[in-house]
C-alpha cells in the first residue's frame, strides 16, 4: 500500500525582498519535514481580500486586517515584519504640502500603512484629508511624480528611491508611531488557518524559523529567488530591503512585538477604525 502525499499547503506573500528571503528555503524544500507549499505573489491588497474571504491556508497580511480574520486564522509567532525606523513615508511632490481636502493614494485600505496613516492625520491634518484612492505600491509614486494624485502613502522599497521620482518626505508614519509609543511599527504578520490543527500551526511556525535561520545563515542561497521576483529592484536596494525587514521580530514576536501589535489595534479600536480584538485573539496553540 502506498502512503500518499499530502497537498501541498497554499500560501500567498508578496514578491518582496523580505519575504521571498524569508520563504527561500522553505519553498524550495530544503527543510526537512516542513509540508511543501504551493506559492502565490500577491499584493498586500490582494493578499489582504484572501484573508477576508478565507481563501488559502497561510497568508502574509498586513497587520490592520487581523480583526476581521482572527477567528478563521490564527497569528504566527514568526515570519512578519516589524522594527524601528521603517515605517510607511507620505510623499508629496513639493515640500511642506497642506494635505488637508487632497487626493492621497494608499495600498490598501486594510493595510498597517493605512491605519498609521489615519492615527497620523489625526493630529497633523485636523481639517482632514480628501479623497483615498487604493492602488497597487508600485503605482504611487509614479502617479505623484506625475500630478494624477497630491500625495502618496508608500511602503517597502520605496523609502530607499523616492528621491528617484524627484519626491519629498512628508512625514514619516513609522517616526511618529515609534515617538508617541515607543514600540516597534507592526507592518506585516503571517497568519494561518486555525482549521489546520494545533500539530501543524506549531509546524509551520517551526518551518518560517528555520527557513529564516537558514537564510541568515547563507544569505547567498537566497540571492536567485530575491532578485527574479524583485521587479528589477537594484540589488543593493534589495539588500537594504531585507536588512531593515527581516530582524529579531521575524524569528520571534516576543514581549515588545507583541506589544506593538495589541497597542497598534487597540487604538485603532478607541478610534473606530477597526473592531475591538476579543481578549484572546492574538493567542497562538
């Protein structure tokens, strides 16, 4: 009698430099008993609507969606995003520009970037901002350069070259999380189906460490599958990329991730802008 093989686990993240490093070994089966996957690149918008509707067995999302998602999927301890110094940047195409009643375009409404932005325009734009229009990240600062919007919400890579598009720093959302808390900025967290099974979210959460363990251990077995899904990033703002993403809090949340996530979705929840987190939303078998 022959033994099947189990399906492949479906998984969606983005192409980006953090997560194809991040996923690298893991996706190409050079862990032992990890339960293969079956990848999808996917915007975070995107990978943010297949949370909501329950589609795949393991995303990466932002972290602003987990209180719509949290009773169908179960956080991981691992694998995410977060840190200091990195957070979403507003851009505008001259400096010092009055945003109040202007065309501002972000990646996702459901996004981390989103809801930092929204705590933030509370303060700094007490007449409000105008009309919020999503577009995928890789669009917006092309579409500031180019007048079609009056600023820009970017996130990833684009820290490093918007300067590039000829544009200036606003305000920086990650600076004025980290000022006014003093916790790292939450940005992006694995998730998985609860339906799975407490044997297999200990499983996979076991497989993003040592996957991400394996890529800091030889970085350079990474390289091939970061730069053919970078679309064209230049490699030393790969390398960047990578460096500000992937840190302590990807091998494990801890006390201070932990921490940021609960008090980034708790005031959000004093705002209205999300649902409260019943009290044992976050936790993980």
């Amino acid at each position: 009698m022959t033994e099947t093989t189990p399906d492949p686990l479906r998984i969606a993240f983005s192409p980006c430099p953090n997560d194809t490093f991040v996923f690298d070994a893991w996706a190409h089966g050079r862990i032992p008993d990890a339960p293969a996957l079956d990848v999808t690149f996917a915007d975070i918008d995107i990978t943010n609507g297949m949370a909501e509707r329950g589609e795949l067995d393991v995303l990466k999302v932002s972290y602003a969606v987990l209180p719509w998602v949290l009773q169908e999927y179960a956080l991981l301890p691992c694998g995410g995003a977060l840190g200091r110094g990195c957070g979403p940047l507003v851009l505008t195409k001259e400096p010092g520009t009055d945003l109040t009643g202007r065309t501002v375009a972000v990646p996702s409404e459901r996004s981390t970037a989103y809801l930092l932005f929204r705590l933030w325009a509370a303060e700094a734009v007490p007449g409000g901002v105008g009309e919020i229009v999503v577009m995928p990240f890789d669009e917006i600062m092309p579409a500031v350069r180019d007048g079609k919007v009056d600023a820009g919400l970017v996130i990833h890579e684009a820290r490093f070259t918007y300067q590039n598009y000829g544009l200036h720093n606003l305000a920086d959302m990650g600076r004025h999380w980290e000022e006014t808390t003093g916790l790292p900025i939450p940005l992006g967290a694995i998730i998985a189906k609860r339906s799975l099974g407490a044997d297999t979210l200990k499983l996979l959460a076991e497989s993003v460490r040592a996957s991400v363990r394996m890529a800091w251990d030889d970085p350079q077995a990474s390289r091939p599958y970061v730069l053919e899904h970078s679309q064209e990033m230049d490699p030393s703002v790969a390398d960047q990329h990578i460096g500000l993403y992937v840190n302590e809090f990807t091998a494990d949340l801890g006390e201070n991730g932990y921490a940021a996530i609960r008090g980034l979705l708790t005031r959000a929840a004093a705002e209205g802008l999300v649902p409260p987190l019943g009290p044992d939303a976050l936790s993980y078998p």
